[in-house]
C-alpha cells in the first residue's frame, strides 16, 4: 500500500518576519552587553575609591572641585561613563587620510550631586585594573551640563568627548564613531568656542566633523610655515 503523502507545512510570512525580529532583538541585546558591563565594571571602580579622592579636596577648596561644601559629598554620585576620543595617532602626519576617531582607552564620568554635574573624574585602566587619575574638570561639568536641555535624553546617554589639543581642544558628539565625517555632528565646548571666535568662525551651530577637521588642517599649515 503507497503511503499516505503529509501536507506540506508551510510557514507564514508572519512567522517569517516574527522570528527574524525576535533575532535583530537578540543581536542587538548580545552587541550592547559587552558596552554596558564594562560601563558598569568602570563605574564600580570609581565608586569604590572615589570617597578617598573626595577626602584629598583641602578644605575651603570644595567650590574648586564643583562642591558647595564637604556636606554635598555623602550625596555625590556618578553619571554615566563618557569616552574619549582623538583623531589619531597618524593625523597630523598623513593629510591625505581620511579623519577616523579613534578611541584613546580613558574615560570621564560625571560626579553628580543632586543629579547635576559638579565634576568629573578621569579613568584609565592600569594592570588590568580601572582606575581614578585625575579628579576635577569642573569646567567641562559645567560645559556637559549646558548641552544637556538641548539633546534629548537619548542623545545625552550616547554623548563621548573628541580631544583635539591644539588648536580647537574639546567638542561633545553622540554619534557612532564608524560614521562618516560629515554625519558625526560635533558641539563645540568652551575651549573650542574661544577658538572659533578667536578666528572670526561661527560659533552658534553645530559642525560636522569634516567641517573641523578642514579649520585644524589649516591651522596646522599656518604653523608649520611659521616654523
């Protein structure tokens, strides 16, 4: 006797498409774990020596350091870890390379009382160990504290700090770094803006990468024919 033929299964679009969502959900989780557990291992080595760097601040210099007084230290906590970022070990020197960030290893995270930044501490990691080796940049606190009623809460999570040391110093951005020059869209902080108009540049909106990369390219040139 011939066997009986099973109908074919066959599966539903909607079926097709609920799993393949289901997959992106878990990539995404499994790609954004790495960065949140090491967040938190950076964070957790703040807050386990920051009460000593707290205690080194002299007194009467609190207000040096973003504090009122000693009192708000019991209330000091941290905001998220921030990353640092320059262009480069090879931009100076190849002109002709297309400007990448390039991520320097250090990180700052805010020291907040009452969920405002008062200051911030800088982390590296050394013998396999995060850890505190400077405490203070009030200003830039101040400077972060500024952009943020203009992001949304979303943008401000994402923020990373790009260094550029000479001549434009520091700019706050929240894009992905991979992305091209003229997507990643950079905020000048103080130092960049007193630079900007120190040149008669514009000051009052934000620029892309490509944009600063092009008034560091010619400020390099003008000094090196100086020399």
């Amino acid at each position: 006797m011939e066997a009986r033929k099973q109908p074919e299964q066959k599966i539903s679009k909607k079926v097709v498409k609920k799993v393949g969502f289901i997959l992106l959900l878990l990539l995404m989780t499994l790609a954004a774990y790495p960065q949140q557990n090491s967040n938190q291992n950076i964070s957790q080595a703040v807050l386990n020596s920051l009460p000593d760097w707290l205690e080194k601040i002299p007194a009467g210099s609190e207000s040096n350091y973003g504090f009122q007084s000693r009192d708000e230290f019991s209330r000091a906590g941290l905001g998220d870890p921030i990353g640092i970022f320059d262009l480069g070990d090879e931009f100076y020197t190849q002109t002709d390379q297309a400007p990448r960030l390039a991520s320097t290893g250090e990180w700052r995270i805010p020291v907040t009382v009452d969920q405002k930044i008062r200051a911030m501490v800088t982390v590296a990691k050394q013998n396999n160990s995060w850890v505190i080796v400077d405490f203070g940049a009030t200003g830039l606190a101040e400077g972060i504290n500024n952009y943020e009623s203009k992001l949304t809460a979303d943008q401000f999570r994402r923020i990373k700090i790009l260094y550029l040391y000479q001549p434009l110093s520091k700019f706050l951005f929240y894009d992905d770094p991979a992305s091209g020059p003229d997507q990643i869209v950079l905020l000048p902080l103080r130092s960049a803006v007193d630079y900007l108009e120190s040149q008669g540049l514009q000051t009052t909106k934000t620029l892309t990468l490509g944009e600063v990369v092009k008034i560091v390219r010619a400020s390099v040139a003008l000094q090196n024919q100086d020399k």
